[in-house]
C-alpha cells in the first residue's frame, strides 16, 4: 500500500503562486510515476502534470510555461508550482502515484483562484 498526503492548497488571487506537494508512505519502492490531476464539479478528471522516477515530464497544454512539476526521491515527494493562476485552474487537485500495477490517489487538495 502507498498512503499519499498532500497539502499546499488554499486560495489566491488570479496572477498568484501557489505550491502543492504530495509525499508518498508505505510501500514507496517500485513507484515509477507520481504527478497531480484535477477536477471541477461536472467535469472529468484531468491530467496537469506528470514525472517519471527518471525525472520526465509532462504537462496539460493550459498549464505549460505556468506550471512546474518536481520530484524529491529521497523524500519520496513530488511538488507543483504553480504561477500566473487563473481562475480556470480552480479546482480539487489529487496528488497520484503509479506503483505498478496499482494507481494510487490522495485525497485532494483544493485551489481556488479568484478574479
């Protein structure tokens, strides 16, 4: 089992930054993937950045240039930083792990933006 707990969320003004981070305990070994999605009332999760254990990464086209994804190995962390935030990035963000083959999911942090 992996126990994910994120934290970092809270409310900011459109053009702040924000910084989530999510730190994985238990069975940490094998995880080969971490990253964070989001949800909105009525809409479907989405991915908003990944990394690998090899430090790759990848980003939701509305997020590149703002947003920056990091992974702490040894802490077996991984963060989000979020700059120039919009009120279109206000919504639950839920820290995963992938530690084959299960997907793992924290509980959700929320980002609100205001205008």
């Amino acid at each position: 089992q992996v126990h994910l707990v994120e934290s970092g969320g809270g409310l900011v003004q459109a053009g702040g930054s924000l910084r989530l981070s999510c730190a994985a305990f238990g069975s940490v070994f094998s995880i080969n993937a971490m990253g964070w999605y989001r949800q909105t009332p009525g809409k479907e999760r989405e991915l908003v950045a990944g990394i690998t254990s090899g430090g790759s990464a990848n980003y939701t086209d509305s997020v590149k240039g703002r947003f920056t994804i990091s992974r702490d190995t040894a802490k077996n962390t991984v963060y989000l930083q979020m700059n120039s935030l919009r009120p279109e990035d206000t919504a639950v963000y839920y820290c995963y792990a992938v530690r084959p083959p299960v997907n793992y999911w924290g509980k959700g942090t929320l980002v609100t933006v205001s205008s």
